[in-house]
C-alpha cells in the first residue's frame, strides 16, 4: 500500500475532526510537490501569454519595439527581484524575464510550483497595473547543476534576441510597406540571417544600427554605490554605501556576454548571499 494511501485511508468514511479533515486533504494538495535539490541553480522564465494581441491590436504599441512597453518590462522585472527573493540576475527581452537566483535562494522550501504561481502572479499583477489592462504570465523553472549551463541558458535568450529582432523589423518593414500579415511571413519563410538583413538595407535600414536593447534584450542586476549620508551620533557628513538595480542597455554578444553572466553568477551571487 502506498504511502498516501496509508496516509488517507484511515478516515474514508468515518467522522472527522478538523485537524484530520485537514490532515486528509493535504495529502492530495501536496502530492505533486517537487523541490529543487541544494546545490541547483534555479532560472524562472515568464512569458507574457497573447501578448502580440496586447501590444498590436489592444494597446497599439509601436511596431516592432516600443519603449514604453519596454520601460513597463523592465519596470516588472525590478519589482520582482525586490519582492523577498534572492535574485542575481534579471534579464527581459520581448515580452519575456528571466531571472536568475542565487544558489541559496531557499523560499518556500524551493517548491516548484510556489515558485510558479507565486512569480507569474505577481509579474501579471504588476504589468496589470503599468498597463491599465489585464495582462497575464506564465512561469516555468530551469533547473542548472552548474554555472556553464546558467552561462549557456542566457547566451540561449540573448540570441534568441538577436533573432527575433532581426526578422520583427523585417516583418513589420514588409507590413508598412502594404503587404498583408500572409504575406510577409510568407515572404521571410526560409529567408537566411543575411537574406534577411539584405531585405532590410535594400528597404534603408542597417541592422547594425538598431539599439543595442532591442537586438541583445536589456540585463538588470545589482550595483553598489556611494550616498552622502550623516551619522547620526557625531552629525558628520560620511559616505554610505548603498545597493540598487543598474539597468543595462547595452549588452555584449556571444562569447563576451557568456563571461558577462559567468562573472555575475561568481561576484554578484556572493554579495546577494551575503
């Protein structure tokens, strides 16, 4: 006999107390929870669910990058990694965060689906708010047992940018050019990396010179920093050292940015166990 069978049977069918009909009904609650091991990087991805129906046909947000929905990302992905966990890194492209927690991060005993309900309610509740209409995530864990794998998994979505940027302004040049939505995705079927940013110079654009945020997504993480303070027993002006999220417009590519993330894993993970 099982041991949630042990655990129900002896109450079917009988009179209960509370603390018993509580005791029951946990074991069914509960039977599915799975805990990431000690040891165990931990990476949440949250996607945004029909948001290109969000952003293009409900709230009209410019085509194919805007930065107030960017500002509005970003802004989510900062209140996430100050609401009670111990986050290294964030890390937002398109309508997507990633976050990366420190290696001891211990919340709800490393329940998985704590985890999951927990960050895409209070993603889709915050972005709700910066929106004025309902917006929704989904989470899903990554589970890393070392830190070339957490290095592989962000130089995985930081191409993945890379992509998605390219053939968006491809796309979305096609479309204000007349063509129909068929039409341009069935222009770029099977297109190469350079096909498609030919198609873009011949329409007057060079990739190369779009922002750097849209092509590689924008990286938030930790930074110390000096305040001017006063101690408030001797009433002397002093330097007080001070923590806050730095948002990067800016990141490398490939190889430099695979180091990037080696080097916040190693430095930054100490000071947020710290």
């Amino acid at each position: 006999m099982s041991d949630c069978w042990k655990a129900v049977s002896p109450w079917m069918g009988g009179e209960m107390t509370f603390d018993e009909l509580d005791e029951k009904m946990r074991v069914f609650e509960t039977a599915a929870d799975y805990c990431v091991l000690p040891g165990i990087f931990m990476v949440a991805r949250l996607d945004g669910r029909s948001f290109t129906r969000l952003t293009k046909e409900v709230c009209k947000f410019e085509a194919p990058f805007d930065e107030r929905f960017r500002d509005m990302m970003i802004a989510t992905t900062e209140s996430l990694m100050i609401s009670g966990f111990q986050v290294i890194y964030g890390y937002m492209e398109s309508d997507e965060i990633s976050l990366l927690f420190a290696l001891n991060e211990r919340q709800f005993g490393r329940k998985l689906r704590k985890y999951n309900s927990t960050l895409a309610a209070e993603a889709s509740a915050k972005f709700s708010l910066l929106l004025g209409q309902v917006a929704t995530f989904d989470c899903r864990i990554s589970q890393l047992p070392n830190v070339e794998l957490v290095v592989d998994y962000f130089r995985w979505r930081n191409e993945d940018a890379a992509r998605n940027a390219l053939s968006a302004y491809c796309y979305w040049t096609l479309r204000k050019q007349g063509q129909s939505e068929q039409q341009a995705t069935s222009r770029l079927d099977g297109l190469s990396v350079s096909a498609k940013n030919e198609l873009l110079f011949q329409h007057g654009l060079n990739f190369n010179d779009v922002p750097n945020w849209q092509k590689r997504g924008v990286g938030l993480y930790w930074e110390q920093y000096d305040k001017p303070a006063r101690n408030p027993i001797t009433g002397t002006e002093v330097v007080a050292r001070r923590r806050r999220i730095k948002s990067d417009f800016d990141l490398p590519m490939k190889g430099e940015y695979g180091e990037f993330v080696r080097r916040l894993v190693v430095v930054k993970g100490d000071e947020v166990a710290a």
